[in-house]
C-alpha cells in the first residue's frame, strides 16, 4: 500500500549577487576558497534531484541496499544523496565526471546539462576530466559523521549556533522552515569550514560558548570514531592490497622459468564465458565485466564454473587487479572492500575474519580482529568476497562451515560473492540470490593474442612458427582449448627448437613434465644428472601423496615443507620445487590462544603448481595400484564420481594399457559412463590388441556426439569411430545429436556445430541426425544422402527433429544409396523415402497413430515446410482411417473457399475438407468478425467426423441471424463453445452465446489472468448485456490499456476489447499504478461511460488524470470519482469540476499542480520498491 509521503525540502539557491550573502560574506570565519563555491554547487543540485533521479543513481552507483534505504527515508532525501555522493567521491571540488555519466546512462541529460553549467559556475573546472579525488575514503566516513552530527542537534541549538556564526538573517529563516533543518544545518557548516573532514574544533568550540558541553562531549566522539574508521579503513584495505600484490604480480606460465615472472593483466586474455539464464539456457557475454552487475544485483553470488585448466584462478586474480589498480572500465574496481581468500588453504578455518587475519593481514599488521569485524559487517560498504577453487575446499563437506554459511545466505547477506569451482564440483546449496557462469576457454583468436602479448611480442615470424603447431595437430588444438594447457605449450614451444607431435592428454602431459626435468638435467652433469634423472621417473612416494590427498575424506592439497622433506629426502624435495611441480608458500600462523605479539609466526606450505600436476601423480599410484589390487579399485570407483577426478582416471589409462581396460570397463557402469570411457580409451598407447578390444566393446552399442559434449570429446569420439573402422571394427549406431551443421559440398565431411569435422566412416552401418527444429532444404537433404552414401557399409539413415522437403529429385539421389537399398528414414513421421521417386512413404503407422491421437497443429508460426507436411499426414490419417483427435488452428485462417471447400490459410495454402477430425479448435487473438466465423462453421459443415468447436483467445460475435446456419450442423449436434472451460455455448438454434453461469458480485478483469480467461470474462459480459441482464459491477485490475477515441471499446494490456456494456451499472478502472492517462484517453473513457445507458458510477484509480479545467464531460445521473492512491481524497466531478468529496473543496489548478508533482514522487519510490522486491525474488 502507497502510505502519505512528506513533500522533500526544497533548498533555494544561493546566488552570488544576493545583497545580504555579500553583506555577510566578509564576516565569515576563514575558509579554503574552493569550499564555498562547492557548498553553493550542492546546495544548487539538491534543488534538482527528485526522489526518482536519486535512486536511479543510487542503483547506478551500485549502492548497497541499507543506504538506498536510509537515502530514501531520510526527510529530506536530496540533501542526504548530495552528501552521500560526495562521501563516495561522486562529486568533488574538481570532478564531477562520476555524477555526469550517471544522469547521462540514466537518460537525465537534460539535468546533466545543468548541472554541468552550475559546475563551471562554480567550480570553473572541466567536467569530462577524470581527477579520483584522493580523498575518497575520509569524505566517505565524514558524511555518515554528518549524518550523526545532524541527529545531536535541536532547533534551539541549531538557531544558538546560527547566531554564534552570524548567519545572514535569511539563511537561518531557510533553515529554520526546512524539514530537517538539522542536516541542512551540517551542509552549510560545511560550507562555511565549521566542520571539515580533518578538523570541526569551530564547532567544538562554538557549543562550549553555549555550554553545551554534553553535546560537545557527544559529537566529539563521533568525530574520533569517524577519525578511527578512516585510519582503520584506509590501512586495511592498503594491507589487502599488498598482500593481493605479491598474489597477483608474480604469475610464472611455465613453473621452472623462474626469471619470467608477470603480472597477471600482461598474461590475462579474455576466455570464452556463457552465463546460464532465467530459463536455464547459457547465454555467451562478451567480456568478463559483463558477468557481476554490482549496480543491478540481481545475484548476489556468483558461481563461476570451468574444466582443469580452464582459468578460472587467473581470472579471479584478474578481478583482484582491477579493484587493486581501480581500473576504471571494470565494475570490478567499485566495491570499497575486496577479500580474496583461496579455499584450499582454509582447512579448519572456522570464520572469514580468522581466514583474514591468518592469510591476508601481514604480521606488523595495524589491525586487530574488531577492527576487521567492524569494516566487514558495515552494511554501509560494498564488500566483494571472492573464493577462489572451491572444488580445493578441504571443509566443503562440512555443512555448517562458515564458506557455507556465507553461500546460504545464513551469514554475511549484505556482501557480494563470487566463487569459482570445477564443473563437477558446484556447493550443493546455495541462496535464492545465486548466478551461474562457466567458462568455455580458448578459441583460436584468444590463442593467438595470447601468443604475441606474453610469448613473442612483435615477431611475427616466432608467432607464426608457433602457431603452426596449433593449426597442423588437430589434437593439439582441442586439448589446449583448456588455457593452462594453451600457456604451457606455447612457452615451451618458444623455448624449445623441436616440437613434440602430441596424441593424446596423456602425451602432451608427459611431454611437458619431461620438459621441465630436461631443464634442470642440463644444468648439471655427472652423478648429480644421473641422481636427478632417477627422481624423474622414480617418484612412488609424491604418487601416493597425490593420491591420498584427492581421495581422501576432505581433499587436502597443502603440506607442512618439514613433513615433506622428511618424506622424500631433502634433494628429490628440492629438484621438484627447483622445477616448479611443487611450490612453496609463507602464511601466517597465529595460535590464537596466545597473545598476538607472541603468536605470529610464518609457516611454509607447500602445494602443486596446479591440481592436474597433483592428478598426473596421483595417476601413477592408480595405475599401479590397479592391477594388483581388483577389489580395492572397485571399492575406490564406487566412491567416487569419475569427473570429478577425470584426469587422475584419463592419465591411469595413457599411463598403463593393462590398467586401461579395468578403468574403462568399471566407469562405463557409471552415469555417462560411455562418454567418460571414449576419452579413457584413447589415452591408451602399447597393445594395439588391449586397444582394439576397448575399442570394439564402445561401437558395439550406441555412440553419441552431443552439442553439449566439449569439442575435446567431440574429436576424441570421432577417433574412436576412425580407429574401429581402420581395423575392419563393425560400428553398430552414431547418434549425432543436435551437434550436426552441415555437409560439405564436395561431400568429404561432416562439420559439427563445434568445427569437429566426420568424415566418411567405412564401418559404420546406422547413423542417426537429431537436428534442431528447422527446415531442410533439398540440395542440404541430397548432401546428408551423398555423405551417406560414401558410409560404403551404412544401411540406415534417420533423419530426426528437422523438417525435410516433401519430395526432392530422384536423379540427385546417389548411386551408391539405390544401389544398397539403404533406409532412409523421416523417422519424426513414421515414413521412409521411395528412393526411386524421391518422395516420402508411409513406413510406421504406429507412428502416424500416436501423432493423430496427441494432435495436430497449424500455426502461424509454422514454416509452409512445417505446415505442408501436417497437411500430409492429415491426408495420409484419411488415407489409413485413423481418428485426429483434435486439429488446432493457430493464428493461421485467412478465409472460406466456398468454391473448394477448403480453408485459405493466411501462408496461402489450402486446408481441404478434414475428414478424419473428430474435433476442431480455432486460436484467434481479439474479435472474431462474424464473416470468418461463418467461414469456420461452412468447414465443419464439410468435416464430417467434427462433433465439437472450440474457439480459444478470441471474442466471438453475439448473435447472428440464424438463416447463415446450415440445417446440418444442427442436425449433426455438433457442439461450438468458446474459453477454456467451455461455458460459454453458441447455440446454433437460436443463432446467440449463451452462458451456463450467471453473473454475480464483481467482474475482475485482472491483468495477470490468462487471455483464455479474460477472453471468458468479457464474452460472459457481452452475452449479459445482449441479454440485458444486469451487470453490476467491473473492476478492470491493471489490465486497462488504452480507449477507442470514440469510446467504442476499451483494449485491455492483452490485446482484447471490452465493447459498451449497455446493462453495466458500475466500472471502476484500476490502471497500473503511476499511470498518467492522456487528454484523448480521458475524453473517451467518458465517451465510453456516457454511452452505457445504465451507468451509475465510473471510478478512477492510481492513476494521475488530466487538467480540464471546468470542461469535464456532464455524465447526468452518472458519478464520476477518482482517487491517485489509497490515503488521497476521493474526488467527484460536480459542474464539471473535480472536488473533494469530504470536504467539497474545487481542485483549483494550483493544488493540481502539487498534487502531480506529489504523485510522480511517490510512484516513483512505490515502483522502486516495487522492482527491487521483485530482484531479490
């Protein structure tokens, strides 16, 4: 409900010619020259702001929801917004460029444009440079000081002080008659230097004059604690950012490079990234700013999810630059606090402040743990928490751990996060508030910039030789769509004069792997090499480390180095962190039973450069352990969900053949556990035997390449497929499922969605082609027939999910498809090509039966391929016998052909007589005019099997003369009704609608009621008024949009017509709340009423009306009332004239005047309140 909102106070402003500001200005205390010209710019622009600009920019300026709230109950909200603005640094005595933009990306321009101008009055600065006042944070806590400073202050203090300070005789009355004249009193204090960020002793000193000593005493501790939260802001959010420093500016592509170290924004590219939408469909954005409105927050949190490799650290640490560096085309720089935390470190961390202080606050940290509470639980603040590698998480099955908590919404609900995981591994629950974003990795255009801004810079000829690589090994190219992957090999390949031609993960892993042990082998000679070569391919102990650490209760992924050393010996610990596999980190570790001086202490822990260094390893254990250990496998592959650790299970198989089999054999009895087996199996190398045999067992049942498959499945399929058929392996069925783009013209392949190419598959003898809903042309249907056709041992193929041309020319038809009398099957219809004629024929009529019993359908929407062929199975349902249940025609009739008997669609086609129907149904938006209405009854005339008509969305005529019936149609009974529940009847007798329910009460017309049922009510309406049955009252509820000029009808928001109710006694229009109806709207809603012979009473509501001075329409015995909201006078028109009618005042032109500037107001807040309700749903 609206609730009576205060008319805002309104700030005159002053000008610099006015003769008592100059009288005074010599007598004011000394002041910096730039803070009285920016006083006299806010107090212009508070002038200016209405409740609606101020929460657009509010919003634009990404605010958190507690200060949209305290803005907007403030009394006086303009004033609060321009000091608010200038505590976020907004505006500033020399820029004001964040403001401008805003009212610009608002679509204010025109105050814009003001406000510029007052700026250069001013101000006399340039508006479009962008200076950051460096002031930011301390302005930022002084204006909620000024917000506390304002509730101290009583009217008499208020006036006390103005006299003190010798405020000219005018400003006081202004204060004095302001609503608040309190926070108005703190802006000019301001202005004046009584109260400056760094120094309010003027104020201080002016209330012990008065002896106000209490009240000194008071607003002096506010101003210290506005003081201690500047310093404590000011010196966290430093410590944060030096520590993200040495996070974020020490990035090594390949691990044993040790003197190429970047920055992480000169080796950040852009991946391919999708968001999932309200209806579950992944939406590609262009950028990664795109992926976190910090202004819309419409979700709260942020899942971004990605394969291994697929960089979704490097762009957490990509966010973690922005807000460091404040880049200013990232929204990534707006929140004023920014905590990066990596899950992997916080094993037993039981709170975001003990995560904080042990790993982000350096050890002479200035800070104690209240400090960081109070700044973290400041709803005030924009606070941006980002969790980086959840799938890491050591506590993720803890459910109450605080990572939980904070996901659930249970903790910390006024913060934003962001959170990145594995695919496999997304939190089980999550609040309501929760987006979702995946990243899909590089194409070749991210390849290659790649390669020129870290690897070669300008020369050409090294990008070229580089990139080469990439383009002549297909393979290659697919597995480094995962980035790591892109990185490493394109900065080995540029140090490197040989390149490793790579099949598989497994190879191109261990090719990598080998690299890194070379480097370290070429430095050394003797037995130090010899040592070192033995740690390479010896390494039993980190194998099981790996392995104990993925599969264990809680995945642990870091170690104590003193454990490590003591494990592996102190020279095989060093070659691996010499090389990079295992990276050693500092933390800080604080027994917080202790006293802090006494607690901290640094610890070294160490980790694996990336997990998949951890899964390669523990990959070795597996393969090992595999063929010694048959059941312990089997229980170990019982626990756990192979994607979750595909590469430990992918690399097993590369690693060891005999391993292979057992691997593959016991995944494939999980969930898609024939896809997972596909990239298990060509992993494999040695015993082609052990190989084929996997191979064989895959093909002898159904293989699948999706759309949703990765392109890395999608050609190790297709290898799987080539592999079979080189060996003569018989492939039983490839199911191409909605993956399929297109034939190439010479008929040498297959192109995937993807870019995967298949070509001609000698072995393979069924293949399936599930297309997305579209229509075939003839010569791309004789393409797929000449693909076929060189499957030289394919004997079906199915065409599913596509619409294909009726007939096509028998002579394109291949030669090798007639030859071996393949199948071709349009399996959607149940028929089968006559390859000789090159046209469809009934092939499966249960197929045909099951359409006819669900119904057919025509719709405008259709393609004439679509609706040429419904046509046909009509035809060929007749032909065979077979009963339509129903046949709905959507939006699709044009006309009667009396000469064929046919119905004209609005294509062009002919619907000829529908013997086979057993009931029609015809979807018609609005009215339906009688000719056409007739024209459907002629048809069913001619359909003799149709018992029933059912008229849906459309308004049909009341009566018409019932010579235009046939005798037939009656004799027939055959039943016409309109609405979704079928109780308004057109009886064919009497030529009239007829109702089986009786009007009662209220008529309510909502506009959240479905077409069917508006449609029901007005029809109900309309046979009532024919009928002249009385209709005692509609309320149109928020579905009235518009009126005919002459007041024929009134059209609802849905398209329908709501004609003159002649028997109507009372309407009472509702319109969407804010609503301000037009001149022409008004004049004919009373032209409406005016015809409604019956009419006692029109009311208007929440709605604005327009000025007509003393020319309102005389209605007679009709009232005519409106109401803008709930706790407004209802007003009456009398003599033509609006007046109240509680008190019978006239509605006088100026009171007009305020009302709408009232109304506009409070719609504006009502219709915020409103959306943001409706973001949080």
């Amino acid at each position: 409900m609206i609730r009576h909102w205060s008319v805002g106070l309104r700030v005159i402003m002053m000008a610099d010619s006015s003769p008592t500001h100059e009288a005074s200005s010599s007598e004011d205390p000394p002041r910096k020259s730039i803070i009285p010209a920016f006083g006299r710019f806010k107090t212009a622009l508070s002038t200016i702001l209405t409740i609606k600009v101020i929460l657009e920019l509010a919003v634009t300026f990404g605010y958190p929801n507690a200060l949209i709230d305290e803005i907007q109950g403030a009394g006086d909200s303009a004033i609060l917004m321009v000091m608010v603005m200038e505590g976020r640094g907004q505006i500033h005595p020399t820029d004001i460029s964040p403001l401008l933009s805003a009212l610009e990306n608002t679509g204010h321009n025109g105050i814009a444009t003001d406000v510029e101008a007052w700026s250069l009055e001013y101000l006399d600065i340039n508006p479009g440079k962008r200076q950051k006042p460096k002031e930011s944070l301390e302005l930022s806590s002084f204006g909620r000081f000024r917000i506390a400073l304002s509730t101290a202050l009583r009217e008499q203090t208020i006036q006390n002080l103005g006299a003190l300070f010798e405020y000219p005789r005018a400003l006081m009355d202004e204060i004095r008659n302001a609503e608040n004249s309190a926070l108005l009193m703190t802006m000019h204090m301001e202005e004046r230097g009584q109260i400056q960020p760094a120094d309010i002793s003027p104020l201080l000193t002016a209330l012990k004059d008065l002896r106000l000593h209490g009240v000194a005493s008071d607003v002096e501790d506010q101003f210290n604690e506005h003081l201690r939260i500047t310093g404590k802001m000011a010196a966290f959010i430093e410590e944060l950012k030096g520590t993200y420093h040495t996070l974020y500016d020490k990035i090594q592509p390949i691990p044993y490079i040790r003197e190429k170290m970047y920055s992480v924004d000169k080796v950040f590219i852009e991946v391919g990234i999708e968001h999932c939408d309200s209806r579950g469909s992944w939406k590609t954005l262009s950028s990664y700013c795109d992926m976190f409105s910090f202004a819309k927050g419409t979700s709260r949190i942020q899942i971004i999810e990605g394969d291994p490799g697929y960089g979704k650290s490097t762009l957490a640490l990509q966010l973690v630059y922005d807000w460091c560096n404040e880049v200013s085309d990232s929204p990534f720089c707006k929140p004023d606090i920014l905590i990066f935390l990596n899950l992997r470190q916080l094993v037993g961390t039981t709170s975001i402040m003990e995560a904080i202080e042990q790993f982000l606050l350096p050890q002479d940290s200035s800070l104690e743990r209240q400090d960081v509470e109070q700044l973290i639980n400041n709803k005030n603040f924009n606070i941006l928490v980002i969790f980086d590698a959840y799938d890491e998480y050591p506590d993720q099955h803890i459910e109450d751990s605080f990572v939980a908590k904070i996901l659930e919404e249970q903790i910390l609900r006024h913060v934003d996060v962001l959170l990145t995981t594995r695919s496999s591994c997304i939190p089980p629950a999550c609040g309501s508030r929760t987006g979702h974003i995946r990243l899909t990795g590089f194409d070749e255009g991210a390849r290659e910039q790649y390669v020129r801004k870290a690897v070669t810079g300008d020369d050409e000829e090294e990008v070229q030789k580089i990139l080469e690589q990439f383009n002549t090994n297909p393979i290659l190219r697919d597995i480094c769509q995962a980035p790591l992957f892109s990185v490493m090999y394109a900065h080995v390949a540029h140090e490197e004069d040989e390149f490793h031609n790579v099949q598989s993960v497994t190879d191109f892993f261990l090719y990598m792997i080998s690299c890194f042990h070379s480097h370290a082998q070429n430095k050394v000679s003797g037995e130090k090499r010899k040592q070192l070569q033995k740690y390479a391919s010896s390494h039993e102990k980190l194998d099981k480390l790996a392995f104990d650490s993925l599969t264990g209760a809680n995945q642990q992924l870091l170690w104590d180095k003193d454990i490590l050393i003591k494990e592996f010996g102190a020279d095989f610990y060093g070659l691996y962190v010499d090389i990079g596999i295992l990276v050693e980190e500092e933390v800080i570790n604080r027994d917080h039973g202790a006293t802090r001086a006494e607690s901290i202490q640094y610890l070294t822990e160490v980790r694996f450069y990336h997990k998949l260094f951890c899964e390669w390893y523990a990959a070795h254990y597996l393969a090992t352990s595999v063929t010694s250990f048959r059941s312990w496998f089997h229980n170990f592959c019982k626990r756990l969900n192979p994607y979750d650790l595909q590469f430990v299970y992918r690399f097993a198989c590369g690693i060891n053949s005999a391993a292979a089999k057992k691997v593959i054999n016991l995944v494939r009895k999980k969930r898609d556990g024939d896809k997972f087996a596909v990239l298990c199996a060509l992993e494999q190398e040695g015993n082609t035997k052990d190989v084929l045999s996997t191979v064989r067992d895959l093909v002898s049942r159904n293989v699948h390449i999706s759309e949703k498959d990765t392109r890395l499945l999608q050609r190790t399929t297709v290898q799987l497929l080539e592999l079979a058929s080189q060996n003569e392996v018989p492939i039983k069925c490839l199911i191409l499922d909605r993956s399929f783009e297109t034939v190439d013209k010479r008929l040498t392949h297959i192109a995937l969605k993807s870019g995967v190419v298949v070509r001609p598959i000698v072995y393979l003898q069924l293949l399936i082609v599930r297309m997305e809903t579209t229509d075939v042309t003839e010569q791309e249907l004789i393409n797929i027939l000449g693909f076929a056709g060189q499957c030289v041992n394919l004997m079906e193929l199915r065409l599913d999910g596509c619409t294909l041309p009726l007939s096509i020319n028998a002579e394109s038809i291949p030669v090798q498809v007639i030859s071996r009398k393949m199948k071709v099957s349009y399996s959607r219809y149940g028929y089968k090509m006559r390859l000789e004629a090159g046209r469809w024929e009934i092939d499966d009529v249960d197929v045909i039966r099951k359409l006819c019993s669900d119904g057919l359908t025509v719709s405008r929407d259709d393609s004439v391929l679509l609706q040429q062929t419904t046509l046909l199975l009509l035809e060929n349902s007749f032909k065979l016998n077979i009963p339509v249940t129903c046949l709905t025609l959507h939006e699709c009739i044009d006309k009667f052909d009396v000469t064929t008997s046919s119905m004209i669609l609005r294509s062009g086609l002919s619907l000829p007589c529908a013997s086979s129907v057993m009931k029609l149904e015809v979807t018609k938006s609005g009215n339906m005019s009688e000719d056409r209405f007739l024209g459907v009854l002629a048809f069913v005339k001619e359909c003799k099997d149709i018992k029933a008509v059912l008229f849906n969305s459309c308004i049909l005529p009341v009566s018409i003369p019932t010579e235009h019936i046939d005798d037939s149609l009656i004799t027939r009974n055959v039943n016409v009704s309109c609405g979704p529940d079928n109780k308004i009847q057109f009886n064919l007798r009497s030529g009239k609608l007829e109702s089986k329910t009786k009007l009662s009460g209220w008529v309510k017309i909502r506009n959240d009621d479905t077409v069917a049922s508006q449609t029901s009510k007005v029809m109900r309406l309309m046979v009532a008024s024919a009928n002249n049955i009385p209709i005692s009252k509609v309320l149109l509820n928020e579905s009235f949009s518009s009126v005919d000029s002459d007041g024929l009808s009134l059209v609802l928001h849905s398209g329908l017509c709501l004609p003159r109710l002649s028997s109507l006694q009372k309407l009472l229009i509702w319109t969407k709340n804010g609503r301000e109806v037009t001149v022409d709207e008004w004049t004919g809603i009373l032209n409406y009423a005016k015809h409604s012979q019956l009419l006692k009473e029109l009311t208007m509501l929440f709605c604005l009306l327009p000025w007509l001075g003393n020319n309102h329409t005389n209605l007679g015995n009709t009232t005519v009332q409106w109401s803008p909201g709930f706790e407004y006078s209802i007003y009456e028109i009398h003599s033509g004239r609006w007046q109240s009618r509680s008190k019978g005042r006239v509605l006088t032109r100026e009171a007009y005047d305020n009302l709408v500037k009232e109304f506009r107001d409070c719609f504006s807040i009502y219709n915020w309140q409103r959306q943001r309700r409706a973001m949080s749903e």
